[in-house]
C-alpha cells in the first residue's frame, strides 16, 4: 500500500543534516510558528522527547464509550483523553483478530506480512517490534500485559521489562492471574487483573531513571469472559441494552458461534462487557491521574486503542471475525497536546492499526522504517482537514474452527467491497446508504456497475504483496 | 396381583422411523423458524418465538433420546435400534453442521469440526439421555411386573460418561482446556 500521508515534519536523528535539509526544517518551523502559534509551543517543547504510553484493550468496540454517545456505558477518562486529544472516528484494523491485529500494531504491518495470520500461526522472532525502535533510540521500554500470540512467549528484543500471562492458552484470567514477569512466575499482587496491570505499569513509570520510557500495556480486558471486577457487577443493572433488533439471547451458541466461548444469555454477556469496559476506564483514569500527579501527562503521548471489534447480535454474529463494522472498527484515541492542533476535534479520516508504530516513531522524532506498511498520523493531529487514505485493505486468514471463511475486503470512504474464498456469495456494501450492511449489492445493476472499480482497486492494492 | 403386561414388537416403521423421524422434523422446524424468523419483521413477537424455537431446537438435539430412546422401547425396539433411532437426530444435525462448515474449511477439517465440543456434547448428552430413558423404561415394566432391577452398571455408565464429558468440555476451565487440547489435535492433523 502506497504511504498517503505525508511523513510529519519531525527530524530523525539518524538521517545527516545537510544543508538543504537544515533549511528545510527551520523554514518548516518558522512556517509552523506563523501559521499555528498553538502548536509552537510545542515545536520548541518538542527537543524533549515524549514518553509514549500505549494501552491496548481487547475486543473493545469503537461506539462502546460515552464519548461516542453510547446509550449507557460510562468511560469518563476515554472521555477525558477525546477531549484533550484526538479521537479517530473512522478507525480500523486491517485483521479483526486479537494476535494479527496485535502483531500489526507491533510492527506497523499487514498480517501476510509480520506472519501472524490467525491464532495457530507462531510469531516470529525476527519481527522487529516498534518497542526496539525506541529502544534504539535510548528509551526505557516495556511490555505488560497480554501478548496472546501462538508459539511460545518471544525473546522480545528492546524490552526491559516483559511482564505477560500465558495462563488459558495465553488469554490470562480475570482474577488471581499468575504472571510471567521477565520470564519468570510471579502471583498476582492484586485480584483483578486490569488493576494489577495498571500497577506494574505505573511501577515502570515511576521506576524510570533518565531516559524518556515507552510503555506498551496490553490488557486482556475486556475480552470474553467479560467480567468486571465485583464493585461494579451490579452497574447498568435493569438498564435497557438496546441489541440490534435481529438479535436474541440464544444467537452466540448456533451456527458454530459456541466456540467463540460466549455461552449463555447475550444480554448476561453484554451487560458484563459494559461494565468490564467502564472498570478498564477506570484504569485509564488512575493511569492518567497518576501522569498528571508526576507532572508528565503532557510530555507523554497516551494512544488508547482496541485490538478488534466485537459484534453484539449485529447480523445475528457474536465475535468478531467477519469484516463487517462492528467488528472492524476500534476506538484509537490519541493525546499529546504538544503535537495536536484543536484538541477535542475528532478526526475523520481513515487510522489503521498498523499506524500506530509510525505515528509513534514520528511523534518521538524517530525515523520510521520502510518496512511498515502503516502511515504516520501525525498530519492529522496537527491539521485534522488534511486528506487522508482514500481506501484500505482488509484481510482475514481461516482460524479453525471459528465458521468463517477466509477473505480479502477492501473499504473506501463509501464502499466496501469482500471477496470470499470458497463458495460464499461476494459482497459489496453501501456504507452511506446502508450503514448496518444489511443489503448485498452485488447482483443488483448498482452493485454490478461497482464491482469493476473496487474489484481493481482490490487487485491494485493487493499487489506486489504476494497475496 | 399384578397384571401381566406382554410389549409388543411392533412394525420397524413404528418402533424405530416414526419415533426418530418426529424428533428429526421436530429439531428442522425448530432450527429453521429460530434462524429465520427475524426476518418475517415481526419484533412483538420475534422475542417469544426466539425464546420457544430456539430451546426446542437446542434440547431435540442435544436431549431428545430421553424420549425417543424409551418409546422406541415400548414399541419393541431392541436396545440397539432404540440407540440408532436415538441418534439420527443428534447425527443428522453433525452432519448438517459439518455440511455447512465445508463453505469455510477442507472436507478433512470439517469432518473433524464434527468432533469439536457441541457435536461431541450432542452425543455425550443424548448417550447420558438414553442409559436414563433405559432405566424409565424399566421402572415402568417393574410397575408393570416384567422387569426386577431398574438401575444396572451399562445405564449408570452411560450417565456417568456424560457428566464426564459434560464437565471435561464445558466446565473445566469454562472450556477453555477442552478448547485447547482440540486446537492441538487439529494442529497435529492439518498442519
């Protein structure tokens, strides 16, 4: 895929500054001083290097936060970093799978490229995690919380700190869940594991000594089982769930939905997700107060995101793997005052999960390798009119015995386009017109007229890619 | 005194075809109208109908041998007719299921969906069904003075062996062990 952005105006240390390119970049300044005196404040804050602390959630959907106006669930501190940052509103992965999309953010690639097909391919060591990046870079780094990818745990380089789970196949547990602290077993010091994650995160962060630090906290919330922790097993008790009106308790143990693990009543489970999603803000919270309590919050760069969607009775699915919105979709939200023009105006263009490594590169002034195939966002934080990526492709490998096939999508701004392998029908959306992707235009003349277009640009985007 | 009560063998169709090939239509209509009754747009009702249909589907699959296993009984049916009249269902939904998974793996990967959890808790479930309806069975021709013992090792074993499957796939590690050593099976099959 072809870079749309433009790489941010940030100087990579490991590039010679020429001339030109010392002229380059004090015109580019003095440019950005005129035309936008909010961001340069920043500029000239900017020599510092920011910490970077990235939490990553596990199956959060993109409208399940209060700042998406979600009937019910309450994220006060996702609300808060919308505010004081940017949301992405058109935010995607490009596999809607924990471990791809895992491996994506870790290394700013397509599945088919960092190897990570589903949950039964390994990762391999040889990927370069952007976590070694910063290392390079003279950061102190860490990794907590869950890894979930299949092989054993990696010999992760870059990382001082590796703290993960490998308890239920890698899933971890929400309660007492022992832990792998640098290879090594420890129990878990608090009961309920987004706590206890948040504990270690802090520890590194208050544990840093000189050097700017790059947290990578992933939480196995709020994955399935969905539990809160007790204090809040009786939130948005009684309160109407609003599932989509094709949906009913029974769908997630038909048609092969069993496996997914989300056995019994559809409203127990989503009601337990919504409150597992309001105990990981709170989380968010006691992260964000602690940065401010330490007088870094704004030097640090907070990136919220969810590996995948979920689906909640939504074409009659539970889980997440077909490539339809609910599932494809995430919430990314990203704050760092000192790089964001307008905070709080959200941004409509589109923000794939494999942006992530560059857009953090960039923001710390690194250079990003080319071997990412994300873009930096970094234009977008800074000018939210900037013209982003006009379409996207999207992949999923088979994952037996989850009853999907495998299939190549590709969305634009208005369409979007899945070809399925095996017998399956192919399908074309309408996404302005049919939002809930309930009518297949393909076989009707509109979906018939499109098809030449999007299938080209389906094999322009594909190829090359050895797919 | 008690009545001599003598069971009648009756004819193949009645003993063995009628009894399964009700609990067969039964589980279709069941299954068919659960999945598809949304789409009549009805939502008064689409609730109700989803709370009826869907449970009847789920227990003539997974529980309808405690029914059909005993009437086939007292129609004459031998223990093993009985067995096979008890299975077509539970076996025609696998069959169906492995049917429709071919759309998204190889022949060779689904016939080994065929054993993932649910089909092989049909199976279990409907085997713990049948030793129950076995001893039914026989408490009714003791009350009827042509059986002496109810309760014998093969029908205990079968329950027995359902609860076992029941807890080894379902309730220990909430699936979750079960799940994975069947990921390794399919691992060392098809990778």
């Amino acid at each position: 895929m072809s870079r749309r952005f433009p790489r941010g105006g940030s100087v990579s240390p490991a590039r010679p500054v020429t001339r030109r390119r010392a002229l380059k970049l004090i015109g580019g300044t003095l440019a950005a001083c005129t035309l936008a005196p909010s961001l340069s404040l920043g500029a000239l804050r900017g020599a510092k290097r920011p910490n970077v602390v990235f939490i990553l959630t596990d199956d959060h959907r993109w409208d399940a936060m209060s700042n998406m106006n979600h009937p019910f669930v309450q994220t006060p501190h996702l609300d808060r970093l919308a505010r004081e940052g940017v949301r992405f509103n058109n935010a995607f992965v490009t596999t809607s799978l924990c471990s791809p999309s895992r491996a994506s953010f870790l290394t700013g690639q397509y599945a088919h490229t960092h190897g990570v097909k589903n949950n039964l391919t390994p990762w391999s060591d040889s990927n370069v995690t952007l976590l070694e990046h910063f290392k390079s870079a003279g950061y102190d780094t860490a990794f907590i919380g869950k890894w979930h990818m299949p092989g054993s745990l990696p010999s992760l380089r870059g990382v001082d700190r590796f703290i993960t789970f490998t308890v239920q196949g890698g899933q971890g547990r929400y309660f007492d869940c022992p832990l792998i602290v640098n290879g090594r077993e420890e129990p878990s010091r608090k009961s309920y594991i987004t706590e206890e994650l948040t504990d270690r995160a802090l520890e590194f962060i208050d544990g840093r000594r000189g050097n700017p630090f790059c947290l990578y906290l992933s939480h196995k919330a709020v994955h399935h089982q969905f539990l809160p922790p007790q204090d809040l097993k009786d939130l948005y008790d009684g309160v109407d769930l609003r599932l989509p009106p094709e949906a009913d308790s029974l769908i997630s143990i038909v048609d092969g939905l069993v496996v997914s693990g989300v056995v019994g009543p559809l409203e127990y489970h989503y009601r337990n997700y919504c409150r597992t999603i309001t105990a990981t803000d709170r989380e968010v919270g006691r992260l964000l107060d602690s940065l401010e309590a330490m007088g870094i919050l704004d030097d640090t760069v907070v990136v919220y995101a969810g590996d995948n969607g979920f689906f909640w009775g939504e074409h009659r699915l539970v889980d997440k793997r077909w490539p339809y919105e609910e599932a494809i979709r995430i919430p990314l939200i990203v704050r760092y005052p000192l790089m964001t023009a307008d905070p709080g105006i959200p941004a409509d263009q589109m923000a794939l999960n494999i942006d992530l490594a560059p857009t953090l590169l960039d923001l710390a002034g690194l250079h990003i390798p080319g071997n990412m195939e994300g873009s930096s966002l970094v234009p977008v934080l800074r000018d939210r009119s900037v013209k982003g990526r006009e379409a996207f492709l999207y992949e999923y490998f088979k994952d037996f015995p989850y009853n999907v096939p495998e299939y190549l999508a590709v969305r634009t701004g208005r369409y979007k386009y899945i070809r399925y392998q095996g017998r399956r029908k192919n399908e074309i959306f309408d996404l302005a017109n049919d939002p809930r992707e309930m009518n297949n235009l393909l076989g009707t003349p509109e979906g018939d007229a499109l098809l030449p277009e999007l299938s080209a640009l389906m094999d322009r985007l594909t190829q090359g890619r050895g797919m | 005194m008690v009545r001599a009560y003598v069971i009648e063998r009756q004819s193949l169709a009645r003993r063995v075809f009628i009894p399964a090939l009700v609990l067969l239509v039964v589980t279709a209509v069941s299954l068919t109208l659960y999945k598809n009754f949304w789409q009549f747009n009805l939502p008064h009702i689409q609730k109700a109908a989803a709370f009826i249909f869907g449970p009847a589907a789920f227990v003539t699959i997974g529980c309808g041998s405690i029914v059909v296993y005993p009437i086939c009984r007292l129609r004459g049916a031998s223990v093993a007719e009985a067995f096979a009249a008890s299975m077509i269902t539970p076996l025609a939904w696998i069959l169906k299921e492995v049917v429709r998974v071919s759309e998204f793996f190889s022949w060779g990967e689904s016939f080994y969906y065929g054993l993932s959890s649910a089909p092989l808790l049909a199976i279990a479930a409907n085997i713990g069904f049948m030793g129950l309806g076995e001893m039914i069975h026989r408490s009714r021709l003791k009350k009827r003075g042509m059986a002496k013992t109810v309760v014998t090792p093969v029908p205990i074993a079968a329950v027995v062996f359902a609860l076992a499957a029941l807890y080894v796939i379902l309730i220990w590690g909430v699936g979750v062990h079960w799940f994975y050593i069947y990921q390794e099976g399919y691992k060392a099959l098809f990778h």
